[in-house]
C-alpha cells in the first residue's frame, strides 16, 4: 500500500461526506489523510484517519509534489446534490497553507455525476473548455443544414431558378411506373381529377319544389334553404284534419305539439339561458296568454303550463271555458299555481311577452276591443298561435306560429314560423299532397314570402 502514498485522493463516506487530501500512510484497514478538507472546508486536525469499512467511493486524482514552504491540495466546492442529473462543479480551488493561513486558488473544473444515494459517486474529467463550446453552439447546426456556415451562403438566393432544377413531371413518371398494371388501368378510365373541395361522387340536384297541392291559388313561401311551401286554402286544411283524426293524430295531440313548439320559441324570444337561470330569480321573465273559446285557446293554455314548468312566471286571460279543449288545458294549468283571469282590467302593465290565441281562421274572427287596447298599449312582443290569415282583429303581431302548412297569411301576422306536428306522407297524400318535409333537423323553421312568382 506504500506506493499510493504521496496521492491525492477524494474519499467518500458513509456518514460524514467527502474528504479530499494527500494519503500520508495507507493500510488494509484504514488511510490516513493530511491537510485533509472534509466537504470542502478545511479540518482542524492535520490529519484524518479514515477506516476502510466507512469508504463508499475512492478516487485517486494525482500525485501531488513536495514543495517548500507552500502545499497544495485540489478539492471540489460543494454543490447540491440532485439525483439522477449530471453536472459540472462550479469551481475547483487549490487551498495551500502559507504562515499559518490559507490561501484559495481557482483551478480546473470536475465534471461530478451524482447519482442516488445507494450509488457510487464518481469523478469524471475535465469538461471541454469555453472556446469549443462556442464553436459547436454557434456554427455547428447551420452547417449540418446547408453542408457549410450559414455566412458563406450568398446573401441573393434564386430560390424560382433552384425551383425550375426539380422536375416535377419526372418524379410523377416514376411513381406511376412503379404502380401495379391493375392501378394504371384504373387511374386512365378515371380521367378526371378532382379538387380537394369536390365530391368524388355525383350529387342529385336539390329539388327546390317538393310540396304540391292539388290546386296552387295562394301566394307561396320560401324557408332558409330555398324549399318553396306553397300555402293551403282553410277547406284542404280542415280536410288535413280530418284524415289526421282518422289515421290517430287527434286534435289533443296537435294541441299538446303547438304548445310545446310555442313554449320553446317563447323561452328564446324572453331571453334563454340569460333570463332563466338559478342565480338570476329577481329578472324572472312574465307571459301573458290571451285564450279564446277554441283549439287556438286551449293551444296558448298548454304552451303557458309547458313555460310555467321552466320557472315563467305566467298569466292566462280566459274569454270562456266552455271549449272541452279549453276544460282539459284549464284543469291542467291550475295545478302550476300561477294565475287565471277573466278581466282584462287585471291584466298588468309590464310583461315580457304576449302570446295571442284568441281567433280561429274564419270570415269574421271576434273582435275584443278591451284586450286590443291593452295589447297596442303594452310594448311586449306578440306572438300568435295560429291566427286568422287576414290577422286578430285590432292586433298587429309581430310573429306568428303555423302547423303544418300555412295559410295565405296577411302582412298583419307578422313573421310566419312553420311548426311540424309530426303527420306521416300518408296522410298528406289522402289529400292529394304531394310532399317532402322541409323541417330538416329543426322543429320550426321560418317562413319568408316567395316573390319570385
């Protein structure tokens, strides 16, 4: 063991840390280190005696020689330890004593690996210095791209002349030569190319004309997606009726539809989301439905109980109950709590909308003067359910709510909004109607007048 003594070495330890110093004696069982430095800082004693059972790691860095009045000893400056990372220490200082003091002196950098704590720490060599450093990380990836540093590439490119090199129609050429027989003979049947935004496949042509009546004497509407919808005379209506109630459609079931698509565009118009919400009770939205005798009454009672079960506050002005329509929708509203009027006195002066299902389609709708001055007063919009075509008397509405097919509807109904109820093609064709549901994925559709005929 003689021979490493005079070394400078790093020691690892269990339980203290790391020693670097120059072994001064050395046996099976134990070293012996002078101006020994324990995790960088220098030890009070001159030398350490180290036992060869608490040596985790041991590295021999260089001989060191003797000088007169000066020694030194090269050891790392601590550094936080991160497991799994390897970095270089930040500096290495050489400690010679000289008349009793200590002088530090910077020296070259150890690249130190520091593993976890049931692995061997190790000491590797000196990292490449500053000057090829910067050779690498300035010049070394623009020549790896161009094949030479980027400054010798002249400043003008002609990228339109490099551009013309590349042949285009040779590099097709070869790969339709490789292409199977089967393939070629394929692609010289298909001659047409397509573009990204074609369909590879042939499209029928819309058909915008799929309702025809058997007699077209009314004006025609026109939807969104350019569907023409030619308008109904009030007699084919009430034979649609008809074949309806025989085929199972009652006039109940037509009733609890119109309500339901009534309520829904009336929560939209009131708002939506923005007024129905749990934390914005104190703007809850008012309805008033004006009712009638007649299927168009009991259709604003079913549509005031569906907005009353969304938490509308609802107000149903009754001209009668007469009506086994209007019996039914009355029992039900009642269980909602909300209020039932008779007077148009009672009605209030602020409401958000108004929903108008007081006529039905004949020569001479009623007349209600006292609600028509209370209507033209209030500045809420109007909604009406299947009016008259020629429109409630004394009341301009501002939208209007069809089934089915519309009527040559007046000006003074406003916007016509087309309901579907559901009817089977059958039906229609017991009437001599030919027809295509022009509804699509909606369940009400707006109506604009055709003035192209």
């Amino acid at each position: 063991m003689s021979q490493w003594v005079g070394f400078m070495v790093s020691v690892e330890t269990e339980d203290t840390g790391t020693y670097q110093g120059i072994i001064s004696s050395a046996t099976g069982s134990q070293i012996t280190l002078g101006k020994a430095f324990c995790n960088g800082i220098p030890c009070n004693s001159s030398e350490v005696i180290i036992s060869a059972e608490d040596i985790t790691n041991l590295q021999l860095i260089e001989k060191q020689e003797s000088h007169s009045g000066e020694s030194t000893v090269t050891v790392a400056k601590p550094i936080p330890k991160r497991a799994g990372r390897t970095f270089s220490g930040s500096e290495i200082i050489s400690c010679g004593k000289s008349n009793g003091t200590y002088s530090y002196i910077k020296s070259k950098p150890i690249d130190i690996e520091y593993k976890s704590s049931h692995q061997d720490l190790s000491l590797k060599s000196a990292t490449p210095k500053n000057k090829s450093k910067s050779k690498w990380s300035k010049g070394w990836r623009d020549e790896l791209c161009f094949g030479s540093p980027l400054e010798n590439i002249g400043k003008d490119f002609d990228f339109e002349k490099n551009l013309a090199l590349f042949d285009k129609q040779a590099i097709w050429d070869e790969i339709n030569s490789q292409k199977p027989d089967v393939v070629r003979q394929t692609d010289k049947k298909n001659g047409n190319k397509y573009r990204h935004d074609e369909n590879v496949l042939a499209t029928v042509p819309t058909v915008y004309r799929q309702i025809t009546v058997p007699k077209q004497e009314f004006c025609e509407y026109v939807t969104d997606d350019g569907l023409i919808i030619p308008s109904i005379s009030r007699s084919l209506r009430n034979k649609l009726w008809c074949a309806a109630d025989v085929c199972g459609l009652s006039c109940e079931r037509r009733i609890e539809l119109m309500g339901r698509a009534a309520a829904e565009m009336t929560l939209q118009l009131i708002g939506g989301g923005h007024r129905l919400n749990p934390h914005n009770t104190h703007q809850c939205p008012t309805v008033v439905v004006l009712c009638g005798r007649n299927r168009q009454g009991a259709m604003g009672i079913n549509a005031a109980r569906h907005l009353a079960s969304h938490g509308v506050n609802t107000i149903v002005y009754t001209v009668s109950v007469e009506a086994p329509e209007v019996q039914r929708e009355i029992a039900l509203y009642k269980l909602t709590k909300n209020k039932i009027i008779s007077t148009a006195s009672k009605l209030p002066q602020l409401v958000d909308l108004i929903i108008l299902s007081l006529c039905e389609d004949t020569d001479n709708p009623l007349c209600h003067d006292d609600l028509a001055a209370w209507t033209n007063s209030n500045k809420a919009i109007v909604l009406a359910l299947d009016p008259p075509s020629s429109g409630t008397p004394g009341i301009v509405t501002k939208f209007s709510l069809v089934p089915v097919l519309p009527l040559a509807h007046s000006t003074e109904n406003g916007k016509i909004y087309l309901c579907n109820l559901g009817f089977p093609t059958q039906i229609f064709y017991e009437v001599g109607i030919k027809y295509k549901s022009p509804f699509g994925s909606k369940f009400v559709i707006p109506l604009h007048l055709n003035d192209d005929v």
